[in-house]
C-alpha cells in the first residue's frame, strides 16, 4: 500500500487544484481509513481497506457532482485530520485533544477552501500530497519534516506556475 500512497502522494502535490476530485477522494480515503481501522479494528484488513476505499469513491463521486460542498468537506476532514496528526506528533496523546485538534483544524481548513478556493485547494493539496509521501516512506522524524516542508513548497511552487499559465491563457486579450 506504501506504492498507492506515494503515487497518490505526488498526483495530489503536483496536480491537486486540476483534478480536484482526486483530491477530495484521496481524502476521503485516508480520512476513511483512519477511522475504519478504529471502528473494523478485529476485522481483516482487506475488509478496512474496502471500507477505506468505499469513502474514497463516495467523497470523489461527490466531488464531482457538488464541487463547492465536496471541496469545503474534504478541506474540513483533511485540516481536521492534519491537525490531529500535528497534535499527536506533538505530543498530544488524549483522545480530546485529538477530537479539539481535528475540529479547529477543520473549521479553519473549511474555511479558508470556502473563501479563496483555488489557493486553498493548491495548500491543502500540496500539504495532504507532502504528507501522504513522508508518512508512506520510512525517514527519522527530523529528516521527515524537512522533506515534508520541502515537498510542499514545490507542490505549492508546481500548482502555483499551472494557475497561472491557466489563467493567463483565458484571460481575454484587450481589443486592438
């Protein structure tokens, strides 16, 4: 699974804001099997990756069809998940604090998808991608956060360069 996690890892760092649904599924799918492992915790694990993958689907299918809503949900599941993984890489071992951890980070994420779209699909995108690789592949925890922060910057560097050639080449030329 470390493979599908990479992969998925640099198809949301580098190209999360243009297919927006793979981003919302992939949410959807780590959010999904985070919770399955808690809730099937003595079923095999083909069963809580089923589940996983079920959520995956169901988010970027939803994706499709509300953009806006599914885009605000899976900023809210990945800021509340980020969160909660920052909370406990810091420390915080109380499952409270995770729950207070997840839901301000999901507000915020929510939030802030809600108001600037495209620049918050590129940052949580290129966070969620950065994050994905440095959890799948094993580096001491002082070398993770390097290259986690220097995966970011060149997703966030990548998304930013295709917006913007994007929008330079719709923009309506002036008349003559």
């Amino acid at each position: 699974m470390d493979i599908l996690n990479i992969a998925a890892g640099f198809a949301l760092l580098l190209a999360g804001r243009q297919i927006y649904w793979l981003f919302v599924g992939v949410i959807g799918f780590l959010v999904g099997a985070y919770f399955a492992s808690d809730v099937l915790a003595a079923q095999p694990e083909w069963l809580i990756l089923l589940a996983a993958l079920a959520v995956g689907v169901l988010s970027a299918l939803l994706a499709i069809v509300l953009q806006r809503v599914a885009v605000g949900l899976a900023g809210f599941f990945g800021g509340g998940y980020f969160a909660m993984i920052l909370a406990a890489e810091l420390g915080a071992n109380s499952e409270a604090f995770g729950l207070i951890a997840f839901l301000i980070g999901g507000f915020v994420a929510a939030l802030l998808v809600l108001v600037v779209f495209d620049w918050a699909l590129i940052g949580l995108s290129a966070l969620f991608g950065a994050l994905t690789i440095v959890t799948a592949v094993d580096l001491e925890p002082s070398i993770r956060l390097f290259v986690g922060l220097g995966l970011f910057v060149v997703g966030v560097v990548v998304q930013t360069g295709l917006l913007l050639r994007h929008r330079s080449q719709t923009a309506v030329a002036p008349p003559s």
